[in-house]
C-alpha cells in the first residue's frame, strides 16, 4: 500500500495556488487572518507576526486568528502560516499596516524638520515628506490655510510662494501649511511653518550648479548641472528641468537624459524666468533673461 506522500493530493503540504490573506489595515478591533483552504486533515498550522511587538499577541496555532493591534506600534508587520504535514512544510505570508500612517520624514527647501527659514529672494519654496501606511501612497490633502500666495501640489510634494506684505522685513509673509495622510484607521498630519529670512539666502548646503547658456536668450538655451568635487567641476547627468516665473509659475517641464540639454524657449514672453533641477541635494536654480 503506497505511503500517504503518494497520492495526489499529500504530495504537497498545501496547494500552490493557497494564500493567507486579512484586512490591510489592522485598527482598534479585532482583524481575521486566515488561509484561504482548509488545511489537510492531519496537518497541523503554526501562526507568527513580525515583528512580534506589532500585534498583542504574537504567535498561535491554527489556519485562523483574530489580530489585535499593540497600541503603541505604528508600521508594517507580516504574518505568516506554517502548515506541516508528513510530507513537509510550506509557509504563506501576508503584509498588513498596523494603524494610522506614519510621517516618516520631511524637509523644506531641501532642509530637514518642518520649522524652518527659508529665503525670499527664492522665486518659489517646496515641502518634500515621505510616509507609510498611506491609503493610496499619496498625501490626503494640503491646506495652506491661505497664508501662500500661490500653490502646487502632488502625492509627496508641496510647492508654494510666499505672500507679499510691505509692512515686513523681509516684506513676505510665513506660509503655514498642513499635510494630512490617511488610511482605514484614521489620520495623521503635520504642521510647516516656513518664514522668510534674508540669513537663509548665505546658506548653501548644495555643491551642485546650473550652467545656462546663451543667458540672455531667445529662442533656446543649453543646460548643464556640474558638481564642485573638492574644487574641480564635474559634469552630472541631468534628469528633468523646470522653468519657472519670477512669480513662482512653472511654465514648462522636460526630461532629460544626458550631461547636457537643450531647451526650446522661444514661446516665452520677455523677462525673467528660473530654471530648476532636483538633485540628490535638493533642488538647484539658476536665472534666465528672455530678450527677444
């Protein structure tokens, strides 16, 4: 008489095709976790989370288990099932965020924290965050509470000018701005607060610089971004470059993929302009004159 590993069906300890699977979002209440099949009858399941301060219990027996969320964690953590049988074992794993969405990092004008003072002379600022547990891997919303003159946004990117006031010195206005993630759980947010300061127009914390030329120009311009390497400049392979208004309006955008790129700006309106790149440093700026 064949062994039980014979047959068909115990060749494997569980079927391929099997996965484990529960809500993607553990909250407050319980979450049911779970494979999908009915593991052979002589088998037996194993549980396990990790990491094991994620949910208040952290390992078990069975094919099923109800998961409550340790209330002081924040983040990812996977559970994964061990079905043994005679014939060996498998594992099936599934990855779940425990709570709301975290805020991980954030800087303003390339400067770490969300408190900080930037330069007026600059023709527009920008707020970079990163995050997990998001929804959908994109910021909810941005409410600048009126205090920007004018705004652009996407899912990690918040781009802004200050507001003009004579009556200050610098004559600009701090920009407030809030960013708000969420997902089942609930939100997070985080508070900006960046206020104009002509001592943070010295600071230079990036070794990288735009070359743009001819400058004035009229119909185009060539672009490179060189690296000052301990006093000699090296040519940087570029990425995308923006052109700016002197009012903070990005009138164009442009992939490129080399040391050098070349820019048609002859639909442009006579005046002063910025051109923009995001290094690994932040972003770098450069003037341009239009003089058609």
């Amino acid at each position: 008489m064949s062994s039980s590993c014979s047959a068909t069906i115990d060749i494997v300890p569980i079927e391929p095709a099997t996965i484990a699977f529960g809500p993607a979002f553990l909250c407050d209440g319980a979450g049911l976790y779970k494979l999908d099949i009915d593991p052979p009858a002589s088998s037996t399941v194993t549980w396990a989370v990790a990491p094991s301060n994620a949910t208040t219990v952290s390992s078990g027996s069975g094919s099923s288990v109800y998961l409550s969320k340790n209330s002081s964690y924040h983040g990812y953590a996977t559970i994964t099932f061990t079905v043994s049988t005679s014939c060996g074992n498998a594992t099936r794993s599934y990855k779940f965020f425990v709570g709301t969405p975290t805020i991980t990092g954030s800087s303003v004008d390339g400067l770490s924290g969300n408190f900080v003072n930037i330069c007026p002379s600059a023709p527009s600022h920008y707020i970079i965050v990163s995050f997990v547990g998001d929804q959908d891997s994109c910021v909810t919303s941005w409410d600048d509470h009126g205090s920007v003159a004018t705004s652009y946004s996407n899912c990690h990117e918040f781009d802004f000018t200050l507001k003009y006031n004579g009556a200050l010195t610098p004559p600009y206005e701090c920009a407030f701005i809030t960013c708000l993630i969420s997902n089942d759980c609930g939100t997070s947010s985080q508070n900006f607060l960046a206020c104009p300061s002509y001592n943070a127009c010295r600071r230079s914390s990036n070794n990288c610089s735009l070359v743009v030329s001819p400058n004035p120009a009229s119909t185009e311009v060539y672009v490179q971004l060189r690296f000052d390497d301990a006093g000699k400049s090296k040519m940087v392979e570029l990425s995308e470059i923006e052109i700016i208004s002197s009012q903070g309006r990005v009138f164009q955008k442009q992939i490129i993929k080399s040391a050098e790129g070349r820019l048609d700006v002859s639909k442009l309106e006579n005046g002063l302009y910025y051109l923009r790149t995001l290094t690994d440093q932040g972003y770098v700026m450069e003037q341009l004159i239009i003089n058609n």
